[in-house]
C-alpha cells in the first residue's frame, strides 16, 4: 500500500490518521472497520458493535487532540438493522457526534462495518506516533485489561468492553504538551513497539508501573487490548495535566524498540491484537 | 438512519454526498461501498473492482463539481491483494486523487470494499439533487448502455463497464450553472425518479431523446445502470457548457414524480440498480 499515491497527509501510512489542511483549518480522517469474525462474533449485540465502530474510529481523533466534525458510515443491511440504529444513535448522541452520510447495501455472510470519522484539529502541530523524543517520560491513561475482563463477563468491567469510552476531552489537553501520542486499542505493548518504531527509538517499559485491572494477570492486561486509552511521550520533568500513570522512558534505539523490565521484545509477534 | 443525529451537511441522508465549510472551504465528502456478491462478482478481477471503487466515489464528487482530495481505504486482506493495489494504483494515477490512509483487517468470506472519497468544493453553492425547478430543462451526458454492453462482452464497450472514467471535468464546469445534478450509476430513471423526488416535481423525459448505445435495447440501456455519466438541469433557454443530451422537461409535480413518453411511472420498482 505504501508504495501507492500517498497523499502527504497520509503520513507514510505510518500513523492513525491523516491530517490534511482546508481553508486556515486542520482536518483529522480516520477510517476503522469492524469484520465479523475478526472485531467481533457472529452473536454480539449490533448495538455493542455500533458503539465500538464510533468509539475506535473517536479515540484515533482523541489520540490526535481533534475534536469530532462527523462520520461517514458503511453498513450491510441484515436481520439486525434496528439493533444497530438504536446503538449507533446512542453512541452519537454520547459522544456528541453527528452522521454526514455513507452507504447502505446488500451483502452476504459475514458482516463488515466501516466508519470515516473527520475531527478538528484543536492544535497545530497535531501529534503522531513520531514525534517521542530520547529521555522523555512514557505515559499511559486509565487502567488497563478492563475490556478483556469485561469480554470475560466481570461484571464491573462490561461497559468498558460493550460501550467503552474514548478519551476525547483528554486528547484535547494532552495534544500541546505531548511529543507523540496514540490511542492503544491493539494493546500496550504493541501499540508501544510502533510508537518506539515510528519515533526510531527504544521504549523502556517496567512492568509494575503499568496500571492493571488484575494485578494476577498483568502481562495479559498489557497485551489484550480493546482498551481505548491513550499513550502519550513528555518531556522529562513536565507534567501530566490529566490523570495518567508514568510507566517508562524513551531510551536511544538499541537492539530492540521495545524493553520490558529489562527484555528486549525484537518482533511484533504476540505483543498484542493484530488484525491484518 | 434518518431519525439518527445527523449534521446539517448530510441533506437529511436525501443525497449522494455531505457538504460541510471547514476554515474558508466546502467540503464534499461521499462513501461507496463495494461488496462481493452485490457489486461485484466472486469471479472479478479485483485490478477493475478497484478501479470502479475509486470511480463511482470520484463520480459523486464529479456531481457536486467537487475536486478530489484523497482518498480513505477500508480493505480485507485476501488472496488478491496485489491485483487490488495494482488497480487501485492506476485508478489513483489516472484520476489524479491520492490516498490519505483508512484500514486493513483480516475477514473470512464474501468481501466487501470501502472507500471514502474526499473532495473540495469548486462552486458554492454545491448543487444538489433538490435544486430542479419547474420548466427546466434536463439533460445527461454520454451515452447509455455503455456498461451493459460492456458486461456482456462487446469489445468496444469492456472499458466502460471494467474501467469508467468519472465525468469530473464536466462536473465542475457545470456546477455554476446547473440547478440540479447527480451521477445515474444506479440507471438513469432510478436516478431520474429520486431526483425529481428530491426537487418536488415531475421529470417528463422522451426515450427518444436519450441516447443509447444500442437503439434495440433503448428501454435496458435507461435502466441498466454503471454508466458514471451526469443527469442534470438547466433554466430553460440555458446552454449546455458541456457536451451533453436534452431528454426531457421539468413539469409540477403530478400523479408520479416520473413521466416517461407520456406514462407516469409511480415507484421506483424495476427501474434501475436497487441495493439496499
């Protein structure tokens, strides 16, 4: 793909988003799709899957410091039209968000879903996964691992499977003070690998910094995913202006771009959700 | 989907493409959607599957005279990726559009294909379906039946259906002028009928007028669909600015929005290209 026509707002297909000026405006576009079978089972409720379509496709812009202008939708019609309505309308009206359009259709087997969310740039310049810098402080949000133990039927973790939130409002503060920013939907420790990757830098990660759901499975809550928070690089000794655990350095590119307490991981392989 | 939170640009979902002002500009924005089974057969090659996907997008921004900006891929990796990516790589080039990013995942049968496509608006205000007034005239450009012809194999028309070529030139030199203008990939009197739908009147078109690329099949040639050419209207009196063909008058809305030689045809059952 990359060896296509990239426009230069594009960013190499190396990012979450691209980002293209229009007028004196910055635009945000993200795409995400969610394919039965891969994103979610033959049996889920469509108004969960709704949900998670609008907020995986908002946490990229909230990962970009954008706020929402609209999304644009691309949906089989089937048995579960009304199921799916009914939730995409929650998730618009929760996140504030409104439809531009899309395309209905006919379609066969199992489903695909699509999404193109457009954000606002609320500051310029607007981070990428590139931008982390040696010796600046790795940052994450939340607690991770809610969503897997919510997909296990914890109860108090459910909605943070079903109906997670994205982190729009933190994006936006974090988006002038951050030197590279992602949102780790795939996973922690895979996201971490691209942003050291695409900041041609190591990570140094310690594990017991990482804020878990369950202590007991901790390497599992690093590696799951499905948890729409956000990874974000400062400078050494600036502070984080939202709630966020500080769980390791930027180090100079060595063997590996990612150390975990001190292990080199070389390879992307089992490090968190790959989906093609 | 119409009784979802929809932003003012999306013409309450009643056409082809959302306008939205961004900084001093008028975006366009349309999503098409390509599925295995619907749009394209399991047998197709996916070189010309991506090339129709990349043209029935720019085809809806063509309509709004729009420029396009990029492009927002949503793709299933499969066995015939590098076919896809080389008919998307020569869509791209020769349509002169590039591609700003979206996503690829891993899904199991049928496959469906998406596209956003992103435009700048090159004439306010952007025409839409719902502009044709009483009197005017209508016109298309081309010749119909092209693709059918296409379809079934006659050498002369296999571009037309396996490589379209988006009228976006005309597009934008018409945009000034017309009162109303959409693309008829879905036949020309499906597309007549909800056009005159929109506008609130009736569209008197002659079968004679409209050109065919097969006299024979003349009614085929009106419903066949896949011919990405421009239905549009003009104030009586006005001149064409592009090559196009007068088929018919615009008359206050009566029994059916549709008139065909003097027959009113009242839903749009059988008249063209339905998928969902």
């Amino acid at each position: 793909m990359r060896a296509l026509p990239l426009h230069q707002g594009a960013r190499g297909l190396n990012d979450d988003a691209a980002v293209i000026e229009i007028g004196g405006e910055t635009l945000v576009l993200t795409h995400d799709t969610m394919a039965e079978g891969t994103h979610f089972r033959a049996d889920a409720n469509l108004r969960d899957v709704a949900w998670k379509l609008v907020a995986s496709n908002l946490s990229d812009l909230a990962a970009k410091g954008a706020e929402p202008v609209g999304v644009m939708l691309s949906y089989p019609l089937g048995d579960e039209d009304a199921e799916f309505v009914s939730g995409l309308w929650q998730a618009l009206d929760a996140m504030d968000v409104q439809l531009l359009g899309g395309d209905t259709f006919a379609a066969k087997g199992a489903r695909t879903i699509g999404l193109t969310a457009i954000g606002r740039a609320t500051h310029i310049p607007v981070p990428a996964r590139s931008g982390a810098q040696i010796g600046d402080a790795i940052y994450v949000t939340g607690t991770l691992g809610r969503a897997m133990l919510g997909f296990e039927g914890v109860q108090e973790h459910l909605d943070a499977f079903n109906r997670p939130e994205p982190r729009m409002l933190e994006g936006r503060t974090l988006a002038p003070c951050v030197t590279a920013m992602m949102d780790i939907s795939d996973g922690l420790l895979l996201d971490a690998f691209r942003m050291a990757e695409a900041s041609e830098a190591t990570f140094a990660i310690e594990a017991a910094a990482v804020p878990v759901a369950s202590a007991d499975r901790r390497d599992e809550c690093m590696r799951w995913g499905d948890d729409y928070e956000l990874l974000f690089t400062l400078r050494e000794g600036a502070e984080s202006p939202v709630p966020a655990s500080r769980i390791g350095t930027v180090e100079p590119l060595g063997f590996a771009p990612l150390v975990l307490d001190g292990h080199p991981l070389v390879n992307q392989q089992g490090l968190g959700f790959q989906h093609g």
